[in-house]
C-alpha cells in the first residue's frame, strides 16, 4: 500500500524557513516522481514543485524558484522540501504526492496537472505571520 506522510510544518514569521519531509512508503522513490503541492484557503491547489530521482530532474513554479530546493534521500525514501524567505502568501497546507505512472519526468506540464499524480499525502499546515 503506497503511503505518503509529511511533517515540518508549522507557524514561522515572513522572512524565516521551513522543512518539510514526505517520507514514502510502500514504493520505491527511484521510480516515481513526487511532487510537492499547497492549498490556500478558498484557492485550487498549486503545483510547486517536483523531483524524478530516476533520472536527477527537478523542476520549480516561479512562485518559489529561488526560495524552495527539492531534495531526496532515497536510503530513507523521503523527499524534503526546504522554504527558505517564506511570504505571508505562503500560508497553505503543503501535500506531497506520488506521481501514478512509473519513471515519469518531473517537468513544468507534470507539476502543472494534479490529476497525474494518484496517492496523496494528510497534509501538513505552515502558516506565515506578517
């Protein structure tokens, strides 16, 4: 059984930073895609960013670009999504999710499609203060 489980969030003022852990179960990291995702309050769910350890591709939205890094560490099956410069706008519940099919590329359209990815995590809430 596929289980995702995040961890890492919490309340931070604007400026400070965060880690968030996604540690996977029930697969193997190697052949799936994980992406990372936030819902804000009365907003659709945004794609943030993703990671293919099958292959060493990344990709990130310009919305964290240059603020957020993507990691894995594949011994412990966990995808680590560290914030850094975390904004007020940032606030949302931060999923992580498996990608369904196997050895798919992390690129802008798979980040872009929530629907291609099929095991979600409970979610983990970071809250920014201004």
């Amino acid at each position: 059984e596929v289980q995702l489980v995040e961890s890492g969030g919490g309340l931070v003022q604007a400026g400070g930073s965060l880690r968030l852990s996604c540690v996977a179960s029930g697969f193997t990291l190697d052949d799936y895609t994980i992406g990372w995702f936030r819902q804000a309050p009365g907003k659709e769910r945004e794609g943030l960013s993703c990671i293919s350890t099958s292959d060493g591709s990344t990709y990130y939205t310009d919305s964290v670009k240059g603020r957020f890094t993507i990691s894995s560490d594949n011994a412990k099956n966990t995808v680590y999504l560290q914030m850094n410069s975390l904004k007020y706008e940032d606030t949302a519940v931060y999923y992580c999710a498996q990608i369904t099919r196997r050895l798919s590329r992390c690129n802008s359209l798979v980040i872009g499609t929530t629907d291609l990815f099929g095991s979600w995590g409970q979610g983990t809430q970071v809250t920014v203060s201004s």
